[in-house]
C-alpha cells in the first residue's frame, strides 16, 4: 500500500496549471479521499488537486456533462449515491465495472472521451488481506448490494470466497446484481432480503447506515459466530455503531479507512499521475 500517512512538509501552490479533479457525492462531509490524495500529490510535486463536489442525485447528470466541458478537469472520484447512475455518463466502461453496475473513478482521455472504472472492490478485499483476514475459502454475508456492495462483491469472488451471500433491501437491486453475478460465478453466489449469519466467517456493511447518528445497525452481530470478522465500509465516523456493536462482542472489526487507502496507488495509476 502507498505510504499515506507521512507529513507533507510543503505544499505546492494551486495555480493557472493546476489540473483538477473533482469528487461527486451527496453527503459529501464524510469524504476521505481529498484528505488521502491530496498529500501524496504535494509529495510527488504533482500539480493537480482533488476537491469534494456536493451532487444530489437529480443534478449528477447536469453537473457531470458540465464538469467534462471543463478543459483542466482530467478526472472524477464518485462516492455515495452515484456509483451506479454514473456508469450512463461515461462514454467507455471497463469490464469489471460493467460487471458490477458501478464505478467511483472517471478518466478523460487524451480524445477528450471518458472512461469508467471502480477500484472499491480491490482496495477493500487488499485491506482485509493487510489485516491478516485473507477471505479466500470463507463464506461471506455482503449487506448492501449498491455501488460500493456490487464491486466489493465482484472483488472477494475473484479472491476466492467459497459462497457470498448477497442482502439488500431493494429487490430488483438485489435481483440484478445476484443476475449479473450467478453466470460468471456459478455455484458460489446467493441472494436473500434478510441476513443470514450463523454459519458467515466475515459479515460486511456496504450500505450507508452508520454515516449518521441514530442509524440502524445493517445487521445484527448478536446473530454472529464468534469466529467471525465484521467489515464495515463507512469512514467517517472511523468507528461506527456497528463496529462498536462488534467490539462489544469481541468479534474482529475491519474499519472503512484501509479500503480507501488501499485505493490510493491504484487512483494513481488509471489517472496516470
């Protein structure tokens, strides 16, 4: 994993050259990513800035189309709600992020067209493996089966979990990415509106219920193995009422912070930084 926790002792001014890019989400104040990106890009003496945009889901489209007319703007970070809605807004999508329904990162090319990836899988399941949780041969209960959900899906199957068993609370969601997955996974994949957990090794929240006080726990621990690893995808607040709920119960946590750090190189790379 890229070092993202060293001081940055200078920070390059922001200029007429500086090129931009922009993350779209709706809440916006819980974001990570400029706090991460923005230091590693003042140490490799990049002059490029990311900066949180403030999308509700009825403008994602205006203001997407209005952001790609901006000349010095080279890429987009996407979080919450938008993941899936964005993929119509790219002109190419890459294999994986049409398997998954879903994308947090768009790049302009040199054409001036865009392309559309996701990374939240990857940094996910490298962050368990970091932790000493490698998923392989587990079996898995993913509560959420949105954007963040259908790419951490995709990316614990391809690292080798023995069954996953998908929730969510919205039925045709759940039916389409359950759709998209069965064909290509075969034999490994279910679908079920209720969590099922007494036989899971690694139960994860990929839903926003945790970003605000009062929220409902995605799932309830007490129905938990006492083996079992609780992953929770949310980064701000760093511990939530879920992984409060865990450590209560002396279950091992995995906090949301290392599926974004675990990302960070990989940013890099497809934005050619």
């Amino acid at each position: 994993m890229l070092d993202v926790d060293t001081p940055v002792t200078a920070v390059p001014a922001i200029s007429g050259t500086t090129r931009v890019y922009a993350l779209l989400g709706d809440p916006i104040a819980q974001v990570r990513a400029p706090g991460l990106l923005n230091p590693v890009l003042a140490r490799r003496g990049t002059d490029a800035v990311l900066v949180p945009v403030h999308v509700t889901a009825a403008d994602l489209g205006p203001v997407v189309r209005g952001l790609r007319q901006m000349a010095n703007l080279d890429g987009m970070l996407v979080t919450v709600p938008h993941k899936a809605a964005v993929l119509a807004l790219a002109d190419r999508v890459t294999d994986r992020a049409r398997l998954t329904g879903s994308a947090n990162a768009l790049r302009r090319e040199p054409d001036g067209t865009w392309t559309a990836d996701t990374f939240d899988g990857d940094g996910f399941v490298r962050g368990l493996v970091g932790a000493g949780h490698d998923p392989r041969g587990g079996r898995v209960c993913l509560v959420g089966a949105g954007g963040a959900g259908s790419a951490i899906a995709v990316a614990l199957l391809d690292a080798g979990v023995a069954a996953l068993r998908l929730v969510d609370t919205d039925p045709g969601r759940l039916d389409a990415l359950h759709g998209r997955l069965s064909p290509v996974y075969p034999g490994r994949v279910s679908a079920s509106p209720h969590p099922l957990l007494a036989d899971v090794d690694l139960a994860v929240n990929a839903t926003p219920l945790g970003l605000r006080p009062g929220d409902p726990l995605p799932f309830p621990v007490g129905d938990l193995p006492a083996h079992a690893v609780v992953a929770d995808i949310i980064m701000t607040p760093v511990e939530t009422a879920l992984l409060r709920a865990a450590s209560a119960r002396d279950l091992t946590v995995q906090p949301g912070l290392p599926m974004l750090a675990h990302q960070i190189e990989a940013y890099l790379e497809f934005f050619r930084l």
